[in-house]
C-alpha cells in the first residue's frame, strides 16, 4: 500500500492525498488551494494525477479546501463515487454551486478591469455547470456504519466534530491475509464547542492522517472568545462604526450567530442591526436545521422545541446582489457577517473594499487565515492591501479572536491522540503550516510508540 501527499502537505489548504492498494486508488479529499491567485489558479486546475484511474474518492468534510476541487476532478474524468456523510453530501451540494457562481462573478468582475486596461481575459477555475455535473457522484453514509468498497475493504465514519458532518474516515484493507486499518481525520473540532458533538475516538488504527493546523498553539477558552466578540461589538458601535466579520459560511457563521443570540437573550448586548450577507450560509443554515442529529443534546433539543437559535430581532439574512449593496449604503452602525473566511472571494471583498479606510470600523477575524490570503495579511499588520487590484488604506480597526475554531489546539489534539495511539505503528501529519506540523510531529513523538512523518508535497511512503 502506498500513500502520497498532494495537498495539504506542510501547508494547512489544498487537501489531497492517495491511498494506493493492490486494486484500489483512493482519493481523499479533493480541496482547493487558496493563496496567491495566479498561483491559486495553476496549482488547482492540473491535478497531479490522471483524475480517470481513480477509484473512488472521499470527503472528510464540506470546506472548501477539502472539497472545492470536485468539479475539475469531474471535468478531466473522474467517473466514481464520493463517499461523505449525508451531512457534507448536502453542505457540498451548496457550496459547490457557491464556489463556481463566485468564480464566475469574480472573473467577470477581473474581466470589465482588464477590458479597459487592455489585458487579456481570464476564465473561471470551473462553471456552474462543471459544478452540476460533479454533484450525483455524492453518496452520503451514516456514522458508525461500516460500508463495503470493492476488492474487499470496508469503511465506517465518525464524528470529527469540526463542521456539520465532518468525519474521521476509517479503511479497513485486507492485504495479503492480514487486516491493515488506516484512518484519515481531516479536521478534528474541539470538545465543548458550541454547535456540534465532541470528536469521537478510534480503536485499534495501524497508521493514522491526522491534522496540525493548531499544532504548535493552544486557543484561548470559547467563554473568552463570546466576551471579546461581545466587547468589540460595543466598542465599535460605541464610536459609531461597524463591525465587518470576514467568515466562513458553515459552522463558523452559524457560530457567531448563536453567540450573538446568547449575548442578547443575556442583555449584554444591545439591538444593532446584523447582516447575515452570504446566501451559502444561509442555504447552509437551513442544512444544520436539517441535520439536528450531528449538534450537541441542548442545541437539539432547542431545535426540536421550535426555538430557532440562529434567528434574533434585528437579524437580516441577505441574498440578492441588491440587499448586498444596500448595507454598504447604511452610515450607521452594524454588523455584517460575510463570506469568504479568509478574504479570498465573494461578497466580503467588497465589504472591506468599502469599510477598510474607516477608523470607525473593526475588521473582526474569527477563523484561521492561511498563508498568502488577504485576512492573513490584514492580520499580521498590513498597511495597505490590494482588493480587486486597487490598493486601499488599511485605518480600520483589525481583531481576531482564535476561541471560535473549529480546529483542535495542540493540546486537544495531543489528548485525542493519545487515546488512539495503541496499536499504532505510523502516523502521518499533514495539514499545518510547517512550522506547526513539525512542533506537533514532535510532541506526538514523545508519546512514544510509533514513527512520525511530515511529509513533503508530492512525496509517496510505501506501507
């Protein structure tokens, strides 16, 4: 068995990796990488491998950069199935059609510039119609249910507990008379979050891909994170500003909403009005409504009570290009939650374009941002940033709060892990810029027991 690692590796987006068996080729995860848009854009549309000899693919969760690729997996001849929980079936159902619209609007967008400047045109990565074509390879599965893959290996999925639906991924192989069990976290949530259940635990692993986003740092309590989103609201409103939260559309919004909700059932915050201006996260809120059997007892229970928790007076959800633009006419102050999470695409470029040169305003970071994005640079400080290819005067205010991720810090990782080290023989750390992946390969060493790799990009270790 041979394992090879295209995305993802020493870097936290792009995620992909093969497994390779005596009859099978396995795709996991097929993510698109975010970063430089010229670099962006030559890394995801030549995969690294002829997408036709692949089996068979699976998703660990809907995220963008572990399942944004699809379509151009699809289009050069993928014929399998993709095998997720039914959850991310229907996250992936929205968020695939999001990101080919988005990339549509966004070259179309690039495209009127260039025109008047001369430059040649730029096509989209995929088109709402690639997306389609890419959706009926879909097949949700429970959890904890073992599924049967041809050549006689079977797979069951756990709750990661990072996103609705996400799942640990476990293969069970028969090679050459004997069992071999391999499992894939993708990413692994925290336990106590919010929304969602706690990861749960795996037994008797042979050799494990796990996730190091956070492994090099530890999150602050998710309480702190509640009184600071809270404080820079009032700060901000206080001086007659807005609050403009960059944010990804599933779990992350959804998230912010319910804090907001909490804060103002607590009367710790008042009325403001709040924008929810992203359609993918409101489509994508109606999906946890749908999928009450993947949040946590009380959540659930609130749900099935007919007491909406992600809906509060002065909440507006938006989703016509018209409401969008509408917001960017209000002087007064409010809160606006919009997509992409990492200022990447979408509706929040433009309300940064509109907002960043206002020291009134608070840019309010509630998620990861990875290398070479535009929210990683607003945060390590920049002075001024190019958004759609002008440069803006960055005088708003720039905040992040890390207590929302979704992602486990170092030492929840290290706990999880060392519930399911026994037995092992390799683990495989992917998905961590390198210096996080290297410290957590380190610290997983001290476990004792098995071999580490941090593998390079593009690098294949044979079982």
């Amino acid at each position: 068995m041979k394992l090879s690692f295209y995305g993802a590796a020493r870097t936290t987006t792009g995620s992909m990796h093969l497994v390779e068996t005596g009859s099978q080729r396995i795709l996991l995860d097929c993510g698109l990488y975010q970063g430089h848009r010229d670099e962006a854009f030559a890394r995801n549309s030549h995969l690294p491998f002829d997408p036709q000899t692949i089996d068979t693919a699976f998703l660990s969760h809907a995220h963008i950069d572990h399942s944004g690729n699809l379509p151009t997996l699809v289009k050069n001849g993928f014929a399998g199935e993709v095998n997720c929980t039914a959850a991310t079936r229907d996250l992936v159902t929205l968020m695939l059609r999001d990101s080919a619209r988005i990339q549509e609007q966004d070259a179309e967008y690039l495209n009127q510039k260039k025109s008047r400047r001369g430059l040649p045109r730029i096509e989209p990565l995929y088109t709402t119609q690639d997306a389609e074509r890419a959706l009926p390879r879909l097949v949700g599965h429970a959890y904890e249910q073992w599924f049967n893959l041809a050549g006689g290996a079977r797979v069951m999925m756990l709750d990661a507990g990072h996103i609705l639906g996400s799942a640990i991924t476990v293969f069970e192989f028969n090679d050459q008379g004997r069992t071999l069990r391999l499992g894939f976290t993708g990413d692994l949530g925290r336990p106590g979050a919010l929304l969602l259940r706690d990861p749960e635990i795996v037994r008797n692993l042979d050799y494990l891909i796990i996730e190091s986003t956070y492994g090099d740092r530890e999150h602050g309590a998710l309480t702190d994170s509640e009184d600071e989103l809270t404080r820079v609201v009032r700060q901000t409103v206080a001086r007659g500003g807005k609050v403009i939260i960059p944010s990804f559309a599933v779990e992350r919004t959804q998230e912010v909403v319910y804090t907001l909700h909490l804060k103002r059932e607590a009367g710790q915050l008042r009325s403001v009005p709040t924008f929810v201006d992203s359609p993918l996260a409101i489509n994508a809120t109606d999906v946890f409504r749908l999928h009450a059997e993947c949040l946590r007892e009380e959540l659930r229970d609130d749900l099935l009570a007919h007491d909406d928790p992600f809906g509060f007076s002065g909440l507006k959800y938006t989703r016509t290009v018209d409401e969008s633009k509408a917001i960017n006419a209000i002087r007064d102050s409010c809160v606006i939650i919009s997509a992409n999470g990492m200022c990447e695409a979408g509706r929040i470029l433009h309300h940064l374009k509109n907002n960043i040169e206002d020291e009134r305003n608070t840019i309010l970071f509630v998620g990861y941002q990875a290398e070479n994005t535009l929210g990683r640079r607003l945060i390590d400080g920049a002075k001024k940033v190019k958004i759609f290819g002008d440069e803006f005067n960055v005088r708003a205010e720039i905040q992040s709060v890390t207590g929302f991720s979704a992602h486990a810090d170092r030492t929840e990782l290290l706990d999880w892990a060392s519930q399911v080290k026994e037995n092992l023989k390799g683990v495989f750390v992917v998905h961590g810029e390198e210096k996080s992946a290297l410290s957590f390969a380190d610290a997983l060493r001290a476990l004792g027991g098995f071999t580490v790799t941090v593998p390079q990009p593009g690098q294949t270790i044979e079982l």
